[in-house]
C-alpha cells in the first residue's frame, strides 16, 4: 500500500484515539524508531485538511518555578538622636517580590529624599516654585515646608553656592544652614555638596564634626574625593554615599576602598549615577538590577541599598518645557511631575532604596505607590470589579 | 536563566558547507546571527529543501523558539507581536518585543467612534529617531448587544490597520463579532474556566490569538494547558490587574511569577505573552475628585507593567488628545527598557557643519552621547542657526553625567579642538558650552586657549541666545586683552 493511502486509513482508525496499546505482538526489527508513529498520524492528518486534533478536556496543571537567593542587603539607618529614625535596605528578595514566603519579604520600602537647595539660581521648573513659593529662598523653611505640609521623612541639603563657579560661597554659610534646618525639622538630613574637590572636602570636614550627635549621610564621596571624605564618615559615624559614574565596577572597587577605610558596612550607600528618563535611565535601570541581583545571589561588595537622584527627571525637557514651546506633548502640569514618578517609580522596581526627589506631588506618589507593595494581600480579591472593565461606561 | 543555545549549538545541527548562499560567509556567522535574532532558520536554504536535514530543522527550532513564545496580533504593516522573550531582565541579553499599548474604545460611542480611531491611527511623537505609536485597539461591548458589537469592529477594521483585541465576556457576542472580522486575526478576550470550551474551539479552528483570565494562578496554567490541548496556537495569559494595598503586590507577583516559570522554568503552560488591563482602574476604585489624580494612578500601573517587561497592556488614559501626556511618559518608559543594551547610543565624534556657517559663526559643544547630540542638532537646524556644533568624545556619557564624571572636562574638549582643527573653520577663537557644563569654563580655556561662552542649560534655548547674545567681535576684544 502506497504511504499516502496507509496513513490516510491509519488516520481513520486513529482518529479520536489517545493512546495505543499493542498485545501480543512481536516486532522483530535492527532498528526501531517508534517516533515514527505519531508523526507519521500528524502528517497524516494533514494530508486529509483536517484542523489540528484539538481535545476538549479540562487539564489541572500548577504553576511551578524554583528560584532562590541567599543574599541579604545591609539594612542602613538615618538617625536623629533626638528624632526620626529612617531605615533602608534589609532586603533578602528582588524589589517588590511577595511570593517567595512571608521569611523573604523585603521589610522596608524604599525611602524618599526632598531636596532643599542652598540657591535657587538654576531656577527650578516652574511646576515646582508653584509648590514651595516663597520658602524657596530660606533652606531651613523649605526644609520645614517639605516635612509640615508635604511629610517629609528625609531632607537632603545640597550646597551647590560654595563652588567657585556658583558664587563661591564661605562653608561657614553652609554649616549655619545646616545647623538650622536640624533646629527646624526633627527628620534625618542629607549632606549634599557642590561637585568642587576642594570646597566639598572643606564642606564636610566643617558639617561632619558639626552634626557628630547625628547619624546623618555625606553625599558624597566620589574619585575625586574619596580618600578625605570617607575617612570623615567613620570617625564622626556618618553614612556615606559611594558616588562612581554608571559603572559597575568602578563601584565594586569603591566599596571595598571605603571598607578598608574602615567604614563599617552598615554606613555605606552606593550610587551608581542616576540618569534621567528618555535620555539614558536605562542604564542606570541595568546597573541597578545587575547590582541588587548580584547582591542577593551572594556578592557582598554589592550588598548594599542603592540611592539615586531621581531629581535628574527634571533636566529632560519633556518635564520642564512649557506648552507653550511644546504644544504636542500636553500640560506640563502633568507630564512634569509624571516624569520623575516614572524615572524614580521604575528604578525602585531594580534596586532603588533611596529616591532623592524634587516635586512633592510626584515625591508622595512614589511613595503611597511603593508603600501599597508592603501590605498584606486582601484575602477576597474583588474579582468583579476587575472583569467589570470589559463592559463598564468608564468615567473620563 | 534557562539554558540558553550556544552558537556552537547551532552550528553543530547545520551542514557546514559555508556555501554562502544564505550571505555569511560562514555557517558559524549564520549560527551567531541565528541567536541574534537578525535571521531566521528559513533564511538556510540547504535546511529547508534538503528533506534528510529535516531532523536536524526540528530539533534547531526547537533550540532557538524561545521560552516565552511571540503571539501576533493583527495582519499587514501595523501587525503586533507580543511577548517572545528570552529573558527577565534586559542586561541578560535584551527585550526583543515591546509592550503592545492597546487603547480600548467602547463600542457604543456612536458618531464619536470614527473620530477616536482616526486620531489613534495617527497619533505618534517623534523622539530620538524613533517614532513612537501605539500598538493597537480594545474593543469594549459596552452595548451588550451583538449587533452593535459587530458593527463597530468591522467599523474599525474599515478605516485603520491597527490591530484589535475583541474584549466581550459573553462568548456568544465574542465569537459572533471575531466571526465578521477573523481575517484581521483580532485578538480574543477572554476565555475562562466556563467559557474555555466554546472560544477554544472557534479560536482553534480559526486560528486566532485567544486571551484566556483567571485570578488563581493554578487555574490560569490549567486553561493554558486546557486550550493547548484543544488545539489553540497562541494564548496571552492575564492574570488579573488589581489595584490598591496589597492587591497591587498580587497583580505585580502573577506577573513575575509568569514570566519566570516560562523564562527560568520552561513551564510549558505559562510559555505565553502575559498581559495587564491598566484601564480597569476605574471599574475598582471609587473614582470621584480631581480625574487627573486618578489618570495619575493608571499610568503609574502601567508604567510598573512596561519596567517589569509585561508583553500587552490596555488603557483608558491615553484616548483623548489632552491625555498625550501620559502616552508620552509610558512611550518614552517603553523606548527606554526596550532599548537593546548590546548597543551604546554614541554619536560620531566631530565638527559638522550646520547650514552655510561663515567666518565668524558660532561654534556649539556638546557630548557624544546620542540622546544629548540629537535634539541638539535638531534645535540648531530648527532654529536655522548656520553654525559648527563641535561633538566630543564623552565615552558617549550625556553632559550632566560626564561633567560630573569628567568625561566632559577641558582636556577631552580641547583634544577634539585640535583633532578636528575647529578655529582654523572660523576666525575667532570662541567656544559655547551647554550651561550644564559651566563649571569646567576655567580650565577649557587655559586648556584649549580659548575665550568660553556658557550657552543656555537646554538647547532649545540656542535660537534666542544666539540673537541676543552672538557678538563675537567683543568676546574677541576681551580675549585680547586677556592675553596682554
């Protein structure tokens, strides 16, 4: 019998058959290969046009995966003596992840970071001046507004007027401000410094000892800089924010730079460069995975919490442009501060533990967001409510 | 990560005759690009005629289909493929197939449908080189009537190619609408646990792309291996998307979960495109106040999904013109995370010429880093500024973070001054800087002998700081009396 023909009758008598089961039957062969069989009915089946044989039968089947991370993230502190206390890090399971038992759950949400500034000569965007108005230009106030009105947790202070080529500005200044900004708010303060070498150092030699009592961050030590400031760190018990430029092993070498030091692990933060949304945050988004996937597969020269300026979200022109200017991208209103959600939420979803942020609309969103992850799951889901989208009059 | 295919893997099945038919010179440059992706297995034309290599062509698709399989959507140019990923994060490897961004649309707007398709057929923005669209519509059965229903597919179908997902829980209204438009190859939402039977068989029979729900994750893998059973070649699972504390964690863990049992496991249930209904915000929470704040809360979920690497995603926000805003923020999200990063986006270093630029044009400095040159040039061409834009070698760093890192400094500037003999195109000796860099001011110009002018902080400020500010004559004096 020609092929064609006996596998068009096998496929006949095979039709609706599931299995075949031979008795008494002797196969006497050199070789055989018994995949033959159901490719054989396969193309069979083809040959008479007929659909793919499609059973209808209910088929149970679980959701299996095997992943495992032995890591553990330093957990780091912000510490006022005589006030709040922030912590970061601790994690033990990539950001956000619930499922890998109640033991794994990361136990702190990612914190935020408001900027104050010692000038506002950059002139901030317009969406942000609109929110603070006339604090803007007193830094103990705009700290006091950011944590009465907007619920600040954290404050960082950047001294940006001390570089030559930004005024040049005494450091005593600096110190004077940050003196009184830990007179008004009662919430952990971040150092910043200015990007000059020699004003940073003499900025946190002057603001290290001043704020001894405190275990606030120098940010931060860079290549430049490392060597005067992280010293610092240690003898007056500081964190220090460990600053390299979107690589990674640059960072790895600073770690451990800082760690010879003798900065103890439980004081250092990392910050890998943070870029800004549509121009390179993707970057930054790979290192940061890379480094807190590598920290909780066992690495512990990466194993701490990572911080970034989210703020950058602001230096992209789709956040500040007016729309006048840019009339096809919509109300800045919204898109400003839903950039540096989006810059700071996505990057929170790799690793961020520390979002230093500028607006306080987009600040409290990325908080209550992040925030929603670290509550128990409800044990009735509202089910209905979810399939209602398919056929509901949605509001607008 | 599952065990990825070596090259030497694929080598080892073709026949190594480096015929060269297929345009490699070698079989073992065909096997990399095989891996690559830039190819495919037809692309060998010794596999495909040669009927003893047949053996050899099974076992390498098998070898190079990836682990999460690619679902399509739609039929012609705008056609949507979703899903097909070989890994969890990007820096593994990359993202191969973007988010699909489906708007839904409901079916009973009546004269307004016409107008709010055409508007999402065209709308795209422009960024970077890319042209960033939407992927396609979700059709709603508001109506609940099938001839409705129906009529507004087919509507749709008539005046765009943008591909549809079909979304009815009635199977009836489903089925009877995907029966009209099937050649368009919609998308069907969705089968579950009581409508399997009736959708997987049409969609089997028709080969259609079939979503198919269930909030309990064992459920969802036994529909997926159900609808496998009945013979339906491509499924797109949803897990659900529920908002608020808690209920948040649960929708971002199915999704991993997903992903990781198809990419990491090999589960040959939850090998499918995953999906996410951001839209369904406003059927979960209460919706009164200010409708931004809550768009705010759409997004924000969506934006979650394009990070994670979600394969589709349906929204709400995003139909109206006024709402670009928020398609601008998740596009530019998805070109970010889908950006393949085996490739840097540097620019070519260089002095280039923009318009006719005379004698005493000015000169423009900026980095190598694409995403900084581009808009640059853009803003200098647009204003119709004939100039010199002098692009330097920052290791392909934009200006913020390679001033920070001194990438950008006066020594790397005034290399490039003379690499590429930038005064000898003018006759003055004045460089502008982006108002980012100001710092380094200083030090270029001892560096590079030179007068410096800080420019604006954006380029989009060039235009009017060329027209107030471009007096070369006098910045020359200075420089001159500098040198006395």
């Amino acid at each position: 019998m020609p092929f064609e023909e006996l596998s068009k009758k096998l496929a006949q008598l095979m039709k609706d058959t599931q299995e075949i089961e031979l008795k008494d039957v002797d196969l006497v062969a050199e070789y055989l290969e018994f995949e033959m069989l159901p490719q054989m009915i396969a193309s069979a089946a083809q040959a008479m046009g007929m659909p793919a044989p499609g059973v209808a039968q209910w088929t149970p089947a679980k959701l299996k995966f095997d992943i495992n991370f032995p890591g553990e993230i330093e957990t780091i502190q912000f510490i006022r003596s005589k006030g709040k206390t922030v912590t970061i890090g601790g994690e033990k399971s990539p950001p956000f992840y619930n499922f890998l038992g109640l033991e794994k759950r990361n136990p702190n949400p990612p914190a935020v970071t408001y900027d104050v500034f010692d000038t506002i000569a950059f002139s901030p965007p317009k969406p942000i001046k609109e929110q603070y108005g006339d604090v803007l230009k007193s830094p103990p106030e705009w700290a006091k507004f950011a944590v009465d009105k907007f619920g600040a947790d954290l404050i960082t202070f950047h001294s940006l007027s001390i570089d030559p080529g930004m005024g040049d500005a005494p450091v005593s200044k600096s110190v004077k401000f940050l003196e009184d900004i830990l007179q008004a708010v009662n919430v952990p303060v971040i150092i910043g410094c200015s990007g000059n070498k020699k004003k940073d150092i003499e900025l946190f030699e002057k603001t290290a000892p001043a704020t001894e009592s405190e275990v606030l961050m120098l940010s931060a030590a860079d290549k430049a800089t490392w060597e005067e400031v992280i010293p610092l760190a240690v003898k007056y018990d500081h964190n220090c924010l460990l600053w390299t430029s979107l690589d990674l092993n640059n960072q790895i070498k600073m770690n451990k730079d800082a760690i010879e030091l003798g900065l103890p692990r439980n004081r250092i933060v990392m910050d890998p460069t943070c870029a800004t949304l549509g121009y390179g945050m993707e970057y930054s988004f790979s290192i940061y995975q890379r480094m807190r996937m590598a920290g909780l597969l066992g690495e512990k020269d990466l194993a701490y919490p990572i911080s970034g300026g989210t703020t950058n979200a602001w230096g992209a022109r789709e956040a500040w442009m007016s729309e006048k200017m840019a009339p096809e991208w919509g109300l800045r209103e919204y898109r400003g501060p839903m950039w540096e959600i989006l810059n700071a939420l996505s990057l929170t979803l790799v690793g961020l533990d520390l979002a230093m942020m500028f607006h306080p609309v987009a600040a409290k969103n990325v908080k209550d967001i992040t925030a929603q992850f670290f509550k128990e799951v409800p044990k009735e889901l509202n089910e209905k409510g979810y399939y209602d989208w398919a056929s509901a009059n949605l509001k607008r | 990560m599952g065990k990825r295919a070596s090259p030497l893997d694929i080598y080892a099945l073709l026949d190594k005759s480096n015929c060269k038919d297929c345009g490699y010179d070698t079989c073992m440059a065909f096997a990399t690009d095989i891996l690559e992706r830039k190819i495919t297995l037809d692309d060998c034309t010794h596999l495909n005629q040669d009927p003893k290599q047949a053996k050899k062509l099974a076992k390498l698709r098998e070898l190079t289909s990836p682990p999460q399989k690619p679902v399509i959507i739609g039929v012609g140019d705008r056609k949507c493929i979703v899903g097909g990923e070989e890994v969890l994060m990007r820096h593994q490897l990359t993202f191969y197939n973007k988010a699909g961004i489906f708007i839904e649309v409901p079916d009973d707007m009546g004269a307004d449908l016409e107008n709010t398709i055409k508007y999402l057929n065209d709308v795209k923005i422009e960024r970077m080189g890319d042209t960033l669209t939407i992927e396609g519509i979700a059709l709603r059965c508001v109506s609940g009537d099938v001839e409705t229903f129906k009529a507004a597919a087919k509507k749709i179908t008539g005046i765009s190619g943008l591909p549809i997902i079909l979304c009815c829980l009635n199977p009836d209204i489903l089925l009877t609408a995907a029966g009209e438009i099937k050649e368009k190859k919609p998308l069907l939402y969705a089968a579950t646990k009581e409508t399997w039977e009736k959708i997987g068989t049409f969609a089997a029979q028709n080969s259609l792309p079939v979503v198919i729900t269930s909030p309990n994750m064992d459920e969802l893998i036994s529909l997926s291996a159900t609808m496998q059973k009945l013979g339906v070649k491509e499924i797109v699972l949803d897990p659900g998307t529920f908002y608020g504390p808690g209920s948040i964690s649960k929708t971002y863990d199915d999704i991993m979960r997903l992903r990781t049992a198809a990419i990491d496991n090999d589960d040959p249930n939850a090998c499918w495109p995953v999906m996410g209904v951001p839209a369904s915000y406003w059927t979960q929470v209460d919706t009164n106040g200010d409708v931004v704040m809550h768009q705010y809360q759409e997004v924000i979920m969506a934006a979650i999904m394009i990070a994670i690497d979600t394969s589709l995603i349906i929204l709400h926000t995003g139909q109206k013109k006024d709402e670009i805003w928020g398609l601008l923020a998740l596009m530019t999200l998805r070109q970010s995370i889908f950006a393949d990063p085996r490739i840097y986006p540097t620019a070519e270093p260089g002095c280039f010429k923009i318009g006719e630029p005379g004698p005493d044009a000015p000169i423009f400095v900026t980095s190598n880093y694409r995403m900084t040159k581009i808009p640059v040039e853009q803003d200098l061409q647009g204003g119709n500024i004939d100039c010199w834009l002098l692009v330097v070698d920052s290791e392909g760093i934009g200006i913020e973070s390679a001033v920070a890192g001194g990438q950008f400094n006066g020594g790397s500037i005034a290399e490039a001054v003379n690499e590429f003999k930038v005064f000898e195109k003018v006759n003055h000796r004045i460089l502008i800087i982006p108002g980012m860099a100001a710092r380094i001011s200083g030090t270029l110009e001892d560096e590079a002998n030179c007068y410096v002018l800080v420019g604006p902080r954006d380029s989009s400020g060039i235009p009017k700081f060329v027209e107030e500010l471009w007096t070369p004559d006098k910045y020359m004096a200075e420089f001159a009396e500098r040198g006395d």
